[in-house]
C-alpha cells in the first residue's frame, strides 16, 4: 500500500469495507509451534494468545518484533475556550517541543523498548471549531487528518502504537463515546488531566450540549463533528496498520475512542489490535469492555501521549520472544509427559 | 555485604532480625521532582510510585535501572515419588540444560529486557526427603541452600528476580502456604504444571500427610521441613537482595511461597519486593493479597523460572526511565496550569 490522501469520507469508508484478514495459515503453523515449546501447555498464559495472533498479521509463524513505531499526533480544540480542561491549550504546543526535545514521558518509553517516534503537530495553530456552535471539523479537514494518519505509519515497522495530546481531546473523546456507544454524557465524561468537581460538571454539560447540536450518528461523521484531527489522524494511522497487516497496541481513554469509530464504520476493524492499557479515566474500562477489548496492563495510568500503549510493547515483545525463541521439547530432549 | 556460609537457621533469623530500610531522604527527593515532571500530577499511577519507591531502596532519587539480574535454582523433591505431578522429575534436570542452551522462556524473557541470567542447580540428584515422611532437610542442608542463594546474587546488579525449577516445588509451595497463612490444604493446593482431577486431590491429600509429620509452624523451620533447596535458595536471595538494598520482584506461586518465609520470619522483611504478576495458579492471589503485594501484571502466566517475574522488569524500566528521564515543567518551558 501507498501513501494516499482521502478527499472525502467516502473514500476513507471504502478502504474500511475491504480490510485484509489474518492468515490462517500462519495461525495454524504458530498454535502447532506453540504446542511444542519446552513449557506446560497454556503455561504462559495470555503470552501464547498474543503471540499467535502477532503471528497471523505478520503471516509469518515465527515472526520478530524488533521495529515497533510510536506516532504521536497533536492537535487543538476549540472547545477549550468553554473552560473544560485543567491546563491552558498552549500546553499542546509545548508538550510537542517538549516531545521533539526528548524530554516527555513517552520518549522515555519508546527508548526503554526500542521503538522509534514520530511526532505529527497538525495545525496548532487553527484548533477544530467548539462542537458546541457546530461540527468540529469540515469534511475536508477530516480527510485531510486520517490522511495524515494514513500517511504517518511506516510500512517497515513490525507493531504500531498510536498516541495524541491535545489540551481537551477527553471532552472530544467523551462526546464520541456517547455519541458512539450511547448512554449519558455522564457515563463517559471524567476527568481528563485533573480537573475539580464543578469542571467535570461543566465538561459534562458541554458534551450534552456537543451531541445536541451534532446529531448525525454514522462513526465517521461522528469523527468529523466530534472529533480532533489527532483523534482523526489516530483512526487513519489505525486503518492503515490494518491494510499493512501491522498489529496495533492502543493507548487509553482517547486513542480507543478514535479507535472505536472505525469499530462502529466497520465490524472487526479491530481484529489487528490489542489494548495497550486500561487508564484510570473512568469511562476507559467500558469502552473496552464494549469492544470486546482485553487490557495487557492495569497501571492506573492516565497520561495519554501512547504511554501506556508503549509500556505494553514490552508486553508484546516478551510474548514474540518466547514463541519464536525457545526451544521445542524435542530440540531440548525434555520429556513431555 | 560479603557471600556467607550460614551453619545454621540461627545465623540467618539474625541477618533477618537488621535489616536496612530505605532512604527516606532519596525518597522525599524523588517525590518532589516527581511533582515537577512534565505531566499531570499522578498521570503515570502506579509507575510514579514503582519509581519513588525504587528510589528510596537504590538511595537515588533519580536512579538508573540498567543491570537486571535473574537467578533460578532448580531443585528436586522427595515428594514426587507420591505421584504429585504432571512431569517426571528428569524434567528439572533436562530444563537446567534447556536453560544453559538458551532454549527456555525465562531465556528469551532476560534477553528481550536485558538481563543477566544465572542458572544453579542445586544437588539435582540429591532430592528433598519426602515430606509426608519426615522433613523434607535436616537444619544443614536449609543452611546450605540458603546460603547458594544468598551468594548467587550479584551486588553490581540493580534489580534481582529469582525464579526456579523443580518438579513437585508446587506441593511444597502448597504446603509452606498451609503452614503459614493457615486454613485447609484445600485452599493452597492447584493444579501446577497441569495435574487432572485425580491428581490435584491426591496432590492435597499430601500436602495434608506433609502437614501433620511437620508440625513446627516457626517460619524458618517451615521452610526447612516443607521447602525445597531451590525454595529455599530463592529465601536467601531475596534477603541478600534486602542487604545490598537491591529490589525485588518476585515471580509466581513457589517464589512468593518462599518470600512468605521471610514475612512471617520477620515483619517487613518484603517491603523491597513488588509482585510481578499474579499466577493463574489458583492460590497466588490470595498468598499476594495475605502479603500485602498488588501484582504488576495478570495475564494468566503459571510457568515458573521467574518468566512472570522477568516479564515485570519491563514494566519498572519503563517506571524508572519515565522518573529519571523526564524533563520538569521548567526545564521544557511547559505551563503548569
């Protein structure tokens, strides 16, 4: 696959209704490998599980995992100016140098597994429209960030994890949930980076107030209206690991709710990804329990930026290690019974 | 701390008995700059109290974590001429050469994190008595293993796991539980590497026969009459680890079987240690919950040879790296609020 840019929502559909599938052949030969490894059957655990499943995307059953890729993208909301986040939204910009300079969280992470990172700022300067006056994005301005998305991920990488900041992006991802999900805006609206009891009150109404006026419920429009061009720019990187056959390790509360408007635009988009993390953000654990969505880590992790997506590539990584690195029973001369 | 040889139980509920504590000034040091870190307050959960924690024991308040050190004992046990597991005791000697070749998890795990990793096999052909007719060792032979344990570890390290492998070590870890958290067999016996029906009833049968020819309930003396020489070695590690102030994190069932020696030697004497994970064997979870220790992970692993616990050291790099790598508010021009 190419780089591409979408022109229109359509065009981005049209690549969700024609998603590669894992190889069976690859899962079949990796579950009889499996069975083979100088350990009791199941003996470790959910690792077996990942692995095979590494192992069907990559289509190979004995795959590595040495490239893993970090994208960060960041982006403005307009909805700031209603007050709903603990931080001024000048903090997105200088989180992005503080990125660029090595210096946050998740550069940290993606040094201690060996990924690479590319951080994608998209227009800092022009925020999305407040969704409370009307939809947050025009539909080019939608294409043009899942194309961005699209266009970040490298080919060459072997795992792929996507990550975001931007001051307000909770109140986005929160309208998404209850557009996508339905429910209360109560139910999927938190805290975000800290904010007190009368902001999450305010954050609550402007959600109630965002779904009033955006009322189209098709996953894709709701990206459009209620979304952010990294929330957008997320679901591209996503779809694109997809047709890439490159599995995915979503982050928290933010990259699921990008995640979760290609589930809703198409049934098993996310065959190819795992969650990364459960955060503490309290409307995370739902999302994922509604998308069927195990987490590998329960840290009590809230930062966003990939993190607790870059902390499970550990995960994955001691999962591929094993399946590809030991010994059958036979190679060892271990009796098996 | 210089390697030992303890002649007798004495020796080593004296080293018990004065233990350090941590630095309570590299922790209020590692605290503050904590709250100083580009993120918001308590964004990265349980990693900012992995770090702080971390630490207080390294006396650092901005520590490194770079030099790994996995130590497995094996060890064979008496007992399994009862019938108790799944796979014959030649298992744990071709195992110890599966480990020396490279071809065990536990290998692909140290490799994957960077790790050291040190192999002793401890008298393999030399097994425990069996338990249900005597103690398992007379009072030397605990001396011994102890002392294996407490040399094996490497004071340069700056993070100890300890594994181990011994057919029938899960009897024997059933049987330390029943002795010291009280209750039936019932409760502490699971099904290991993987006995049916038939075998995990007689597994408890023995460890109730176990119970009632042992019946000295002194922490160390359970040790002794119910342990095994790997159990045993895996005490005398993590006390050394206390010493040099290295921490700890522990692996599944048998490991934390053999640090509960230690708790109910002497209280406090695991406040170095993290749980790694929790086993999907049956009594993990409870043995952690009486000890106070919330596990690092969940993903269903009951392999042994510290695998749960190498899986975890991932998760305190990435603590340690976030902690020590950041950038603060001031140094990346970053708005606090």
């Amino acid at each position: 696959m190419t780089d591409r840019t979408f022109a229109s929502l359509e065009e981005f559909r049209a690549v969700l209704s024609s998603l590669p599938v894992p190889d069976e052949n690859a899962i079949s030969a990796a579950k009889s490998r499996n069975a083979k490894l100088t350990k009791p059957p199941a003996a470790l655990g959910r690792l077996e599980d990942l692995a095979i499943w590494y192992a069907g995307w990559r289509g190979n059953p004995r795959p590595l995992l040495e490239r893993p890729q970090i994208v960060i993208f960041a982006g403005n909301h307009g909805v700031t100016a209603r007050g709903v986040s603990a931080f001024p939204a000048e903090v997105t910009v200088q989180m992005v140098t503080n990125f660029e300079a090595g210096g946050a969280a998740i550069n940290q992470l993606a040094k201690t597994f060996g990924a690479r990172m590319d951080v994608h700022a998209i227009e800092l300067d022009r925020p999305t429209a407040d969704f409370t006056q009307g939809p947050a994005m025009n539909e080019a301005e939608v294409a043009s960030a899942l194309s961005i998305g699209w266009n970040a991920v490298d080919p060459d990488s072997d795992l792929l994890v996507t990550g975001e900041m931007g001051i307000g992006n909770t109140t986005a991802a929160s309208a998404i949930s209850t557009a996508l999900f339905g429910g209360s805006p109560l139910d999927w609206t938190g805290r975000g980076t800290g904010v007190n009891d009368h902001g999450l009150k305010l954050k609550t109404q402007v959600v109630a107030e965002a779904l009033e006026m955006n009322r189209d419920r098709d996953a894709l429009r709701v990206l459009q209206t209620l979304g952010g061009r990294e929330i957008a720019a997320m679901a591209g990187a996503i779809a694109r690991a997809r047709v890439e056959r490159l599995p995915v390790i979503l982050d928290g509360f933010i990259c699921t709710s990008a995640a979760a408007t290609l589930a809703f635009a198409q049934a098993g988009a996310l065959d190819h990804c795992v969650a990364g993390h459960v955060s503490s953000e309290g409307a995370h654990a739902s999302m994922l329990s509604r998308l069927g969505l195990s987490p590998l880590l329960d840290l009590g992790m809230r930062l966003g930026e990939g993190s607790g997506g870059a902390l499970a590539i550990g995960v994955m990584k001691g999962a591929v290690a094993c399946h590809s690195g030991m010994a059958t029973f036979a190679e060892a001369g271990v009796s098996e019974d």
